[in-house]
C-alpha cells in the first residue's frame, strides 16, 4: 500500500474529483456540514492524510491538526498545498504503531483509511489509536460505499477475507490494492467495546459513510 500510494500520488487528487478545496466543500457539504460540530477548536490526529485534502478541511475548524501518512511522496504534496495553514504539523508515521505520537489530542479522524485496513490489523490499530488519546476523545471514520468504478475492478478475496483490487496507474505499474467495503452491520460489531455513543450515517448520493464514537468502554 505505501509503494502503491507513493506512485498514486501525482494522480491522487484528480483521481479524486477534486480541483481544489473550495470544489471539494462544495461536493462534500453535507458530511462536512455532519463532521464540523466534532472538530471545531479541536486538537486533531489525521491518520492517513494523503495529498492533505481532508487536512485542509480540518485545519480551517479545528485549533490543530497533526496529520500522518507513511507515505513521502503524498506528505510532500501535502506540504505545498498546506503550507499556508499555520495550525498543521505533519508527519511520516505507520497508522498501525503510532511510535513517538502523544498529543494531546481531542479527536481523531480518518478518511478512506478504513477501507485499505486488512481484516486482522484493525483491532491492534484500535487498541493502539486510543492510547493515544485523552478520556473523552471523540474519533470519526469516513469512508466509501460500494460505487460503479469499483464493481468494475478486477477483485479476488484473499485468505484474510480481504476484497483485493488489481490496479493499474497511468504509467503502467500494476498494484494489488485492499479495498474493503463494511456494513454498518459489520461496524458496529468491531467497535462492539470500544466505544460509547456510537453513530453511523450513511450519505447515499455521495457514496459515504461517517461513523463516530467516543473512546472508551460501552
């Protein structure tokens, strides 16, 4: 996934369908409308930052973001296109270890992480995210529903269970990508004891879901 998104990221962003930020607020108005009263003048861990499109969304609301990817290329992109916004940090960092992460931090968000996680590492990067985060923290997921490019992919299921996608870029290179699509069935039942004040809201004409919970046992 890290050498996949290092040779993605110089077509990231069209890939995306954003232009620019005020394109992306305008597409994404309605689950942003749904995240701000999460964010706002809320410290923030990014995992998964990319290009900094979600970044940038936090940093406007937020008091600070402190956003990872293990990935240089995608954080260079971020670097250039975030560097007017004073209250962002960002950082080469594994999602999964966290090493040397501390905070404090209020909330922690995620968009299109959850997808690429494989099955068996998501309880260990559960345990590992909330020790990172103060009593009360809130954490937020955003990720993709089932849309008509991925039914289109070429897709097996490895031993894991994991939907894996053969991609192809622009240049040629051939990647084999997790990309899983969760129910909100299949949520809930993760996050079973991991949480209080579990929500999920699905965004049918943007093919999105958010869910959102408060550290912590239920």
């Amino acid at each position: 996934m890290k050498v996949y998104y290092d040779k993605h990221a110089p077509w990231h962003d069209e890939s995306m369908g954003y232009s620019d930020n005020i394109h992306m607020e305008q597409l994404l108005s309605p689950i942003i409308e749904t995240l701000v009263p999460h964010i706002i003048d809320r410290r923030v861990l990014e995992i998964a930052c990319g290009t900094g499109n979600w970044t940038e969304v936090l940093a406007k609301r937020a008091s600070s973001v402190f956003a990872i990817d293990s990935s240089p290329a995608v954080l260079d992109i971020a670097g250039k296109k975030l560097e007017h916004l004073k209250n962002v940090t960002l950082r080469e960092a594994d999602a999964y270890i966290l090493d040397g992460i501390t905070g404090p931090f209020d909330v922690a968000f995620a968009a299109d992480w959850w997808s690429h996680m494989p099955k068996s590492s998501i309880r260990l990067f559960l345990e590992n995210l909330h020790k990172r985060l103060g009593t009360g923290s809130r954490i937020i997921f955003i990720d993709m529903t089932m849309r008509e490019v991925f039914e289109n992919e070429i897709v097996y299921y490895d031993a894991g269970g994991n939907r894996v996608s053969l991609r192809t870029l622009p240049d040629g290179s051939e990647f084999e990508v997790i990309k899983n699509f969760t129910s909100q069935k299949e949520l809930t039942a993760i996050l079973k004891g991991f949480n209080k004040d579990f929500s999920y809201r699905e965004f049918k004409s943007l093919k999105r879901w958010m869910i959102s919970y408060t550290a912590g046992h239920s």
